[in-house]
C-alpha cells in the first residue's frame, strides 16, 4: 500500500475510534419526560391496539 492509502486508511480509523471515545464521554442521556408526557403516550399506545379493520 502507497504512503496515500496508509494516511487515508489511517485517518478513517482515526475518526472512528474519535468519534467512539466522544460517544462513550459526551453520549446522549435518556430524554426528561414530565408525567404528563408519560401517561399521553400510554393512552396513545393503549388505543392504538382497539383500533378495528373492518
């Protein structure tokens, strides 16, 4: 492999094991759901199922 295939394989792996350590530091936390929220999409959920096809 030329020294441009080296430099550019390497800087791929680079990203990826950068953007792998930035996930594992600074990854998104589960969302803040007010009970309210909570109980709308149980609802939503629960009458979703009694919907008929006929």
């Amino acid at each position: 492999m030329t020294l441009i295939g080296w430099s550019f394989w390497g800087t791929i792996a680079a990203i990826i094991v950068i953007g792998f350590l930035f996930q594992k530091m600074f990854g998104t936390k589960s969302p803040i759901r007010t009970k309210n929220e909570v109980a709308e999409e149980e609802v939503k959920n629960h009458t979703s199922q009694c919907v008929h096809k006929d």
